[in-house]
C-alpha cells in the first residue's frame, strides 16, 4: 500500500482536488477532478491518472452543497476509490499568506485564525480557501494538514518592487504589492533547468495566462518583480478582472456613478476583462472562434496590455534572455503567443512558426537572443511536493 497525499483548491464555488501516490519518495498523481456549481448546479466529476472518468454524478439545478456537501462527497469518493493507498496528509492552496506566512505552513487552529486576519487582503479568494480546512479538522483531526501560498514565491523581492508610494503607516499595516501565482512561478522555475539551464541562471519573463493571468519577472529563478499587486485583480485584463486601472476611476464610480463598495468590487472583478470588452464571453477561445469585432478588440487589448508589461519586466531585470508561457491560454493559444513575440522583436525575439504551432516546448527560432518556451505548469504537484516534504521531514 502507497502513501498518498491528496491537494485541495477550494474557490467560492467549486473544489478542485488531485490524489498523489508516494512512491520511493516521487510523486504520482492516480485522480483528479471536482465539485463545481456546488451553489447552484452542483456536478462531480473524477478522472484517473489515464484522463478515464472513474465517477460522475450531478445534481439538480438549484439543489445546493456547499463545501460542506462537496467536501462530504469527495471524502466518500476517497474512501472507496483509495484503498489501495493510505492517506498521510491534505495540501491546500491558500491565496495569501501575508508578511508571516513565506514558507509552506502545517496547519493548527491557531495558524488558521491567523490565515482568517487575512481576508480582507483577500475578500474573493481566502475564506474558501480556509472553509475546507476548518472542516476538515473536524472530520479527520488526525490528518495533517498543510498550506501553500500563492504570495510565498514573492516574498524576497527587492523592497522598491514591493512598495506603493503611501505613507509608511499605512505600509506598515500591509498594503504593499504580494503578487500572486506563486505556486505556478515556482513551478516553472523548478523544472526550467531542465528545458534551459542558461534560462534558469538567467533573466526570464514567465506569462501566467489564464481565466487569472499576471507576469513574473525572475532572475536566477527567484521573483524580482510581478504585474499583480496588493490584489489578484492588478495587472493584466483577465477574463473578468479589469487588470490595471486608474484609483481614480474607481473614486469617480463612487462619487459620480453612486455605486458602493460592493457594486465597484462586482465591477472589477466580476464584469470586466475579456468579459468586458467584448461583451461577449471571458473565454479566450469563444472570442478567438468568434466573428464579432469586439471580441477581436478584445484579444487585441489584452496582447497590447502583456507586451507593455513585457517591456517593463524586462526594464526591472536589465535584460532578458528568456519568455516563458503557461497556464491556459499560454499554453494552448499559438495565436496569443504568435501576436507578443511579434510585439517583442524590439527585444530580440524571433518565433519559430512552426514549432509554436506545435506546441513547442521550444519556440523561438534558432537564432534568436531571446529562448522562448511554451511549458505546462502543475501547481497541484508543487503544492504536494510542498506537503511531503514537511509531514516527511524532507
């Protein structure tokens, strides 16, 4: 019988998870899946390590879980779908850890009171981080649990890239730039000397692009600076979060347009983005199929927005040897690829065609100053690795 470690990405209204076997110390995922819709369609759905669905059940339309019921769910699946494997801890993904927390943490009741003080860094992301936890220590107190944040890779950035031009109090009491995706970063920079050791040693921009997308700049694969900042909504246009934006249009929304906290934090999150734009879908492949020319202005503002930010990362690294893509969209648009290493030629980027329709990894050309590469990220491995190593002493 293997050990096994299973990983938890709780958001508000779905629970994704992925089940690892140890095995002479690697680690090899057997199931994935989750519960989604939990509030108001609730749908379960597993997969083993072959992509071969081994449950799915759905509920009816209006029939609510919650995480309470999602999480009840998945334990029963684990429980008849695991027995050849013993459980020996839960890695959970945790938005943000704050100034405190940098490091993977073990989890106790104490540390998930102090992990709650954080919400309001976090209002949409960490109380559904926390609320399986909490659970959890109900219903197998005896399971170690851990945390890996999303802020932790950030953390050893230099402090100009870290701070806002506000008075020190109101530094003091939290309010810098965090950066998120962390997990992701450390990810790619962890298996990037395997695809480009000169990369890894080097200067790199890596593209974070998904549903969520932000940029990291990384020298000898520790983060310099990162386009998200005090919140996950900075930065980039995302499929519904606006990404950079005046503070003062959010002051004329409240003092001009009359909406309240709550209708500008629906806004920016919620209803802009690719969603925003096109007015159509916050789905990059519905507005890439799409014959509408707001979904094209769409596409077209979001690679403007990377190639700006491209140039600025590369400004905070002095140079650039090497781009890195992944997530979602960095991974599986070879259109998006194509159209910023067109806008970053000026850096001595050039493409190879082909192996970008490919898929790569590699996709520059040969002759290129800088090494693009298009490689697929794996939080959930990250956040196991993570887990094994403190519930082993590894």
């Amino acid at each position: 019988m293997s050990d096994a470690i299973t990983v938890l990405n709780a958001g508000s209204s779905s629970i994704k998870f992925s089940v690892f076997a140890v095995e002479d110390g690697e680690l090899r995922m057997v199931f994935s899946g989750q519960a989604e819709g939990i509030f108001t369609r609730p749908r379960f759905l597993a997969k083993d390590q072959a992509g071969m669905v081994v449950e799915e059940k759905q509920w009816a339309e209006g029939e609510h879980l919650g995480h309470d019921g999602a999480l009840d769910h998945l334990v029963g699946f684990l429980k008849e779908h695991t027995n050849d494997y013993k459980p020996i801890a839960i890695g959970h993904r945790v938005v943000h850890g704050g100034l405190e927390f940098t490091h993977p943490q073990r989890l106790n009741a104490a540390i998930v009171d102090r992990l709650e003080a954080l919400v309001p860094l976090a209002p949409l992301h960490q109380p559904h981080n926390l609320s399986p936890i909490r659970l959890l220590f109900e219903r197998v107190p005896d399971l170690p649990q851990v945390a890996c944040f999303d802020t932790a890779f950030h953390a050893g950035q230099p402090e100009l890239a870290q701070l806002f031009a506000i008075p020190q109090e109101i530094t003091d009491s939290g309010v810098r730039r965090y950066g998120f995706h962390g997990l992701s970063y450390e990810y790619i920079a962890s298996v990037l000397p395997q695809y480009d050791p000169e990369a890894a040693a080097g200067r790199t921009v890596v593209l974070h692009l998904g549903n969520g997308a932000s940029m990291c700049a990384m020298k000898a694969s520790h983060s310099v600076a990162s386009t998200m900042g005090f919140t996950a909504v900075e930065g980039l246009p995302m499929g519904t979060r606006c990404g950079a934006l005046d503070p003062g249009v959010v002051l004329y929304l409240i003092d001009q347009r009359g909406m309240d906290v709550r209708g500008v934090e629906r806004l920016i999150y919620k209803e802009s983005g690719l969603l925003g734009l096109s007015g159509i879908s916050s789905d990059m492949r519905v507005l890439q199929e799409s014959d509408d020319p707001r979904a094209a202005f769409a596409i077209d503002y979001y690679v403007y927005r990377i190639s700006r930010e491209l140039g600025s990362l590369a400004a905070a690294l002095g140079g650039l040897d090497s781009i890195v893509f992944t997530a979602g969209i960095g991974e599986n648009s070879d259109s998006v690829r194509e159209r910023v290493c067109g806008h970053a030629a000026w850096l001595g980027v050039e493409l190879d065609p082909q192996a970008n329709a490919g898929g790569g990894p590699r996709i520059s050309a040969s002759g290129s100053n800088v090494a693009v590469w298009a490689i697929p990220t794996n939080e959930e491995l990250m956040i196991a690795r993570h887990t094994l190593n403190l519930v082993t002493g590894g």
